[in-house]
C-alpha cells in the first residue's frame, strides 16, 4: 500500500483548521448560508486551488474543485460531501469528504498523474438542514430537485432562505443554474466517517455501504389550553406537556415494535411559565429505516396513537413534513470496484448499511452513488468527541487513489478495445 502519510497528515489539519470556522465561539455550529459557510468555502477554495484544481461556488453555495482531464469531453467523478455542521458538532461529519479527496488530488498534482476523467470535489452547503429545517438542500441543487417553495423556509431568527441567499451573495432566482442534471458524470463517490461502531467492532479502518437509511422528519405542534397551575383540577387540564410527552413516549414504542429509529430531538414548550399550564409544545419527529415499507408501518401506527391521545386530552395536533427521502441503495458495480481497492489496501474489504443520511441520496437521481466509511473513535457523532485516527486516514487515501487507479485502467481497457475493433 502507497505510503500517503504526508497527506493524512494534511487533511487531519485542515479539519481542525475548518472546525475553528463557526458561529459558536464554543463550539463547533456551521449553518447554510452564513458568514460561516462563506469563510468556509474560501478557505475549501484555497486548497482546491493549491492541488491544482479550478475552483467555483455555485449558485446554491456548495463549493467546487475540478481536477481536469487533458481530454476535455471526458466524463467527471465526483468526489465529496457536505461542509455544514450540526449545532456542538464534531469535525469530521461532512467535512472529511471533502478534505481528504483534496489531499488525494494534492498527491496526484505534486506526482504529475493525469487520469482519463475529470475528478471533481464539491463541499455541499446544507445537508444536515439545520437552519431551515429541510436538509440536503445543496446535493438537491446539484441533482436538480431545488423546489421554489423553499424560498420561503425560515430560521429561528425569521430570516427567509431567500434573504439568506441575498445576505451570501447569492441570487435564489439563479438557484437552478447550480443542477448538474445532464451533466457528463459518471459516479458520485462520498467518504464519511461511519458515525457508528461496526468498523471499530471489526477492527477495519475502512468499509464499503450497502445503501442509506431513507428518512423522514416532522414538526409536530400541540395545541393545549393554558391555565393556572394552582387552580385548575388535573382531570380539567388541556395540558400540552403531558400530551406531548405521552406522544414522545408513544413514538419510542412504535420504533421498538417495528424495529426503526425514530427520534423527538427538540421539544419547545408555550409560554414556558412555571406556574401556568402550557399551551403549546411544538416537537420535532425524526424516523428512518433501510426498508421504507416499514418505516411507513411504523409511522401510521405512531400517526393512529398520537390521534388517540390527541382526542383523550382534548388538545389538537398539527403535522408539518419537513423532509422526506426514501432508502438509496449504493450502486452494485461502484460497491464491487471499491470493496476490490479496499482488498488491495486493508486485510479484508467488509459492506455495511448507512443509518445516517447522506448527500448521496441526493446525488443518486443524477448519477451512479456509492460510499466509503472510515471508522470513527466508539462511533460518536453528532457531538464534540467525534474522533479518527490519522492512520485511518492514510489507508483511506489508499482506497480511494486505488478505486481511481483501477478506473483508469478500465478507461484505457476499453479505448484499448475500441481501438483493436476500429
Ligand atoms: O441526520 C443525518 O443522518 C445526517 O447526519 N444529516
Ligand atoms: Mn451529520
Ligand atoms: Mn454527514
């Protein structure tokens, strides 16, 4: 295996380096379209320029580099992932796949390595969706999904996304321009930390996805009666709390009954006042499953109870979808050539399912998807304590400049071929 130790070290900076780009002066909190987001492009530009690449934002502020091919017409591999952060996130989510693939082309450029395609980054704005709620918005972009009624989604300081754009100096009415929809790309690779322990518990630095949990999230608001927290008898209450949290616990049930994964992440309670009985609790619904039938099962039995609670307690109950993705299954022949480079570079090549979602699923409308993870420190994401090891780093690199190495070959195989057939 190719020694890209140089480079692992690279790319281990440059995620401390990009993690110190936030809002959050303590911690780590990077959302789309921020000041934040911009900073972060830059510096992504800087070193897409360093590794001899052309470098561009696009018109829905995911950042590019193209590694060009001397032949022009030649088709593009897309390598890359997103640059946005949850609120106290780790370092690596998102961001290694878009480091560690511009340490690879850093390596290619110092070496002179020309390849028959294009190899192209991109570091997509928004996948985790935290500052309007919806996710994956820069990969839909990208896919040509942007939907005009986003234009009017919201952040907690009530800030639409189309002003968001103004205010990034980005024009929404331009947005469209950023689909790459009949575009000459062949695959979309995308390297992320497998935010879970099944690496960790195999001992391998690197494993090839089977496909991407599908997913959909809620905002769910119910309605109560305030009151006095002194004077109201408890068989008279319209009491929001309790109902939600009957609700919350109710959700936990189904996903155990049914087998998914089913999450209330947040929960904000009206008016929030010691002593008087809330009115309002709004909360959000986070669910997924590999298998889309039951992740639907689960969700109309969870739909059927919070309508009897909602009925006992005489509270209303309002539901917002606010994304929705069914399961992305990884394309067979990208999953064979990666678990091939990936036996060339470490003991054994193993596949394993994504729970998390990813801006593959987005991708995979427009090309061919398939991913790599790389094991992170007890499979902790989400969270400041994200770890990785820079010799995970390293084999990663391997794999993935193997995977192109093999690709390449095909490409000369078959202008070989052609040759002796013309
Ligand atoms: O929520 C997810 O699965 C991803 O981290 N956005
Ligand atoms: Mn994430
Ligand atoms: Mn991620």
């Amino acid at each position: 295996m190719l020694d890209f130790t140089s480079y692992a070290e690279q790319v281990y900076q440059r995620c401390d380096e990009l993690a110190e780009i936030s809002q959050d002066r303590q911690c780590l909190d990077r959302r789309y379209l921020t000041p934040q987001h911009i900073a972060a492009n830059q510096l992504v530009a800087k070193w897409c320029k360093e590794a001899g690449m052309n470098t561009w934002q696009d018109q829905a502020g995911n950042q590019w580099g193209c590694y060009a091919s001397d032949n022009r017409d030649a088709p593009a591999i897309v390598l890359g992932s997103h640059l946005d952060t949850v609120p106290n996130g780790g370092k690596y989510d998102g961001m290694l796949g878009v480091l560690l693939p511009i340490s690879l082309i850093q390596y290619f450029h110092d070496n002179n390595m020309k390849f028959p395609f294009h190899i192209e980054v991109v570091g997509f704005g928004d996948e985790e969706g935290t500052r309007f709620g919806s996710t994956l918005l820069g990969s839909q972009a990208v896919a040509g999904h942007w939907q005009d009624k986003w234009a009017s989604l919201m952040d907690s300081n009530e800030i639409c996304l189309g002003q968001a754009m103004r205010e990034a100096g980005l024009d929404i009415n331009q947005v469209h321009k950023a689909s790459k929809e009949g575009g000459n790309i062949e695959a979309f690779i995308e390297v992320h930390i497998e935010q879970g322990p099944v690496l960790e518990s195999k001992n391998l630095a690197v494993g090839v996805v089977t496909g991407i949990a599908g997913a959909q999230r809620f905002n769910i608001q119910v309605n109560g009666m305030a009151g006095h927290a002194g004077t109201v008898p408890m068989a008279m209450r319209q009491d929001a709390v309790n109902a939600a949290s009957e609700m919350a616990l109710c959700i936990e049930n189904a996903a155990l009954e049914f087998g998914v994964v089913a999450t209330v992440g947040k929960m904000n309670t009206l008016p929030g006042a010691v002593n008087v009985i809330a009115n309002k609790v709004e909360f959000s619904l986070d669910i997924r499953s590999e298998y889309d039938d039951l992740r639907n099962k689960a969700l109309a039995a969870i739909q059927e109870k919070i309508a009897e609670i909602e009925t006992r307690r005489q509270v209303s109950v309002k539901w917002n979808e606010t994304h929705s993705a069914d399961a992305v299954m990884c394309d067979e022949n990208l999953k064979e050539q990666l678990m091939q480079a990936t036996a060339q570079c470490q003991q054994s090549a193993f596949e394993l399912p994504s729970g998390a979602g990813h801006d593959a699923m987005a991708m995979a409308s427009l090309c061919p998807v398939a991913m790599l993870f790389m094991r992170c420190e007890k499979g902790i994401s989400h969270h400041p304590d994200e770890a990785i090891k820079a010799s995970d780093i390293d084999v990663t690199l391997a794999v993935l400049n193997q995977f192109l190495i093999n690709k390449s070959a095909m490409y000369d195989k078959v202008e070989y071929d052609n040759a002796l057939i013309a």
